[in-house]
C-alpha cells in the first residue's frame, strides 16, 4: 500500500508519501545528489554512491555554532544554487538540514526522509526549522519546507522503544488537538511500543492529516496552529532540566501532564468521561513501558523545570502563555499573570505531575 498527500503553502504546496521501503528503493537513484544524512545511515549512504555529509544527531549538532561546519561541508562537496538537498534522519537533522536549506545561498530546495517516528508523525510537515543558540533550545529558525517528503515506515523497527514512544506520543498530542473525532480513530490503531507493518502507515495517515489541518489554516503559527505546542512549554524545560537525557517526546508527555494539573489549579474541572483522562491513560501507559524514567524523574529538579519554563520565549513581559484543556476537553491558548499566585500554581503542577506520573511507574 502507499498513501499520499500534498500540503498546501504559501511558499509552494509540496508533498507527502508514505510507503514501505521506501529509502532503499530510491537510495540508488541518489547517486548524483547531495545528502545530509543521520550517521546512523553511514554505511548504506555510503553504499549509494552519493556526495554526502553525515551527523551525529544531539541537541549541540543543532547549535547556531555547529552550523557553520555543515554549511562549509556543502560548499567544499560543491552545493550551488542548483542544488537540492536531501535529508535524512530524525527531527535533529531536519532542523539542520531545513535551516541550512533556507539560507544556503538564500536559499536552495531539499527533499526529506524522516526516519524517526517523531519525525515522521509530525515534524516532517510544517516547513519549520529550530535552531538552539547557547543554552536555549529552538531560540531560532525559519520557515522553509521541503519539495517532497518521503516516508519509509519499514525505518521505525530499528528504532528503541523510547523512540517509538516519543512519535506515539507526538500522534496522540496532535489527534487530540484535532479534535474528538481524530483522537477516537488515532486510539482505534490500539497504539503502543510494538507497532509495526501496516498499521504504522495508517496511523501515520491520521496524524499527519491531523496536522495538515493545523499548518494549512495558519502556517505561519499565529493562532490554531499554536495549540500543538499543547504540552510543550513544559515539555521544552522538563527536557532541558533533564539535560536531555528525557527525550523529546516523553518531555511532551510529561509536559501535558504538567498542563492538566495546572488547569485543574486555574479553575478547570475535568469530569469523569472527559477525553482528557483518555489521553492521560494513554500516556501513562506509554510511559510505563520506560523502565529508567522513574529514575530520571526522581533526578529532576523542579525549581530547574520552573527556570526554564519561564525563560520560554512565548511568553509575555507579563503574562505566561501556556495551552490548557477547556471544560469540553478542547485545547485553548491562555494568557496567566506572572504573578505569585500563577508561578506557585506552576511549580505545584510540575511537582505534582511528576509525583503522579512515577507512583504510576511504580505501580507498573
Ligand atoms: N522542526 C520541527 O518541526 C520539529 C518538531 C518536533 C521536534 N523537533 C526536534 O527534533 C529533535 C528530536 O528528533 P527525533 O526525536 O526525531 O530524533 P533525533 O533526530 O534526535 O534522533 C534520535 C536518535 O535516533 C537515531 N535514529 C534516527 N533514525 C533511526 C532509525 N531509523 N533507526 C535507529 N536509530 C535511528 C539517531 O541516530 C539518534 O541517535 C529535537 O531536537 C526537537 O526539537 C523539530
Ligand atoms: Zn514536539
């Protein structure tokens, strides 16, 4: 089977296609290209006879600082107005590779194989770069999407559970944001750490036409489309005060916790059926399968979370921005005074979440 799509943008609509062994099938004809691949896919890259220049992909690979070798790289490999990139890995190399694409003699075009499930499920759409600058993460990037995306589902076997986790747990944020509808069909593929086959090509479907909504009515991040970052503001500082040793996607997840508990402490009430507890059972029992994360959670220092979520850059001079769950079960933008009141209401959901979360680790 394949599946695919075109996204709509103001810059050029591009597209998408999603099908089983895909990367292998199209290694060869690469031969004459320019790729930015994960050195994960040294060999077979090798293999393909292609120019290339490979990176290990880490949080400072995707410095402002590392950027430079990358782009001198290309200009030593001989890229030109010409050129189109490819890329292949995971969200680190997108966000390099997407970068160094926008501004690349002004600009060049890239095509791009996501070989992560995050990527593949979520960050693959949506044309958006982010770059860290000393300790801040994402503090820039640009606006710049690929020519077509190329989705191998057949990738994501090789991957660790925690990295299956982390995509399953991007889908879900994404379906859930969409609305009840999408959230009831992204449940039915009965998600967890195993998938495989068929079945990740289906909920891939779903969640990136999830997405599609969001990036086509407001691609520049102005107003629905700020509601993915559902669970991110928390996510990016749990992440950061883990020094990354959480990942991404469970950051997120532990970041939507933070972001119920903190609209129980604002005035919301979640009755009993909300799909709310739906994605929180979810989670928890995607998280439940990562053995060291309690461990990790009794290391973080919620005084370090509380640090950087305030240094996020959505916010106000004197308002915290943060996505909450609406009464209904919807998402909603809300604006907090930062005052005491909101910051001891912050500190105590971030506790309290992780509390929560590592009781139900320890149940497991
Ligand atoms: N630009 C965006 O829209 C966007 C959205 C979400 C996340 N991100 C960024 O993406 C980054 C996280 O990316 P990620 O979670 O996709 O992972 P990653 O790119 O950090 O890669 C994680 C690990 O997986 C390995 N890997 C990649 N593909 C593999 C495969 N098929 N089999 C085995 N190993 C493989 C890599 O070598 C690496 O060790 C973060 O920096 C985040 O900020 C960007
Ligand atoms: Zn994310």
């Amino acid at each position: 089977m394949s599946t695919f799509f075109e996204i709509r943008s103001s810059t050029a609509n591009y597209s998408v296609q999603i099908k089983a062994g895909l990367l292998e099938r199209t290694l060869h004809q690469l031969s004459d290209q320019l790729v930015i691949a994960d050195e994960y896919f040294s060999s077979v890259i090798k293999e393909s006879g292609c120019t290339y220049v490979t990176l290990a992909a880490s949080e400072a690979a995707k410095s402002l600082d590392a950027i430079p070798q990358v782009i001198e790289a290309l200009r030593e490999r001989g890229a030109n107005r010409q050129t189109t990139l490819i890329a292949i890995g995971g969200g680190v190399v997108q966000d390099i590779a997407g970068f160094v694409a926008s501004v690349y003699m002004r600009g060049v075009p890239w095509n791009y194989f996501p070989t992560t499930l995050l990527a593949m499920a979520d960050s693959c759409i949506g044309g958006k770069s982010s770059i860290n600058v000393g300790p801040y993460k994402n503090l820039i990037g640009t606006f710049h999407p690929p020519a077509a995306v190329l989705i191998d589902p057949t990738l994501v076997s090789t991957l660790s559970d925690e990295m299956r986790i982390s995509g399953l747990i991007e889908a879900a944020k994404i379906c859930y944001c969409h609305g009840a509808s999408k959230f009831q069909e992204y449940l039915a593929f009965d998600p967890d750490p195993t998938i495989s086959g068929n079945k990740v090509e289906h909920l891939l479907a779903c969640s990136l036409n999830a997405k599609k909504w969001f990036i086509e009515i407001d691609e520049f991040d102005k107003a629905e489309r700020l509601l993915l970052n559902f669970g991110h503001t928390f996510g990016h500082a749990i992440e950061s005060a883990s020094h990354f040793r959480i990942s991404h996607g469970v950051g997120v997840a532990l970041g939507i916790q933070c972001a119920i508990e903190l609209g129980n402490r604002v005035g919301r009430t979640y009755h009993a059926g909300n799909r709310i507890h739906e994605l929180e059972g979810h989670l928890r029992r995607l998280l439940c399968a990562l053995p060291n994360l309690s461990n990790e959670i009794k290391h973080l220092s919620v005084a370090g979370v509380v640090e950087r979520f305030n240094a996020d850059k959505k916010h106000g001079a004197d308002f915290f921005t943060v996505i909450l769950v609406a009464n209904s079960g919807s998402v909603e933008i809300v604006r907090l005074p930062k005052d005491g009141g909101t910051l001891d209401a912050i500190r105590e959901s971030i506790a309290s979440a992780m509390d929560s979360m590592d009781s139900s680790i320890a149940r497991t």
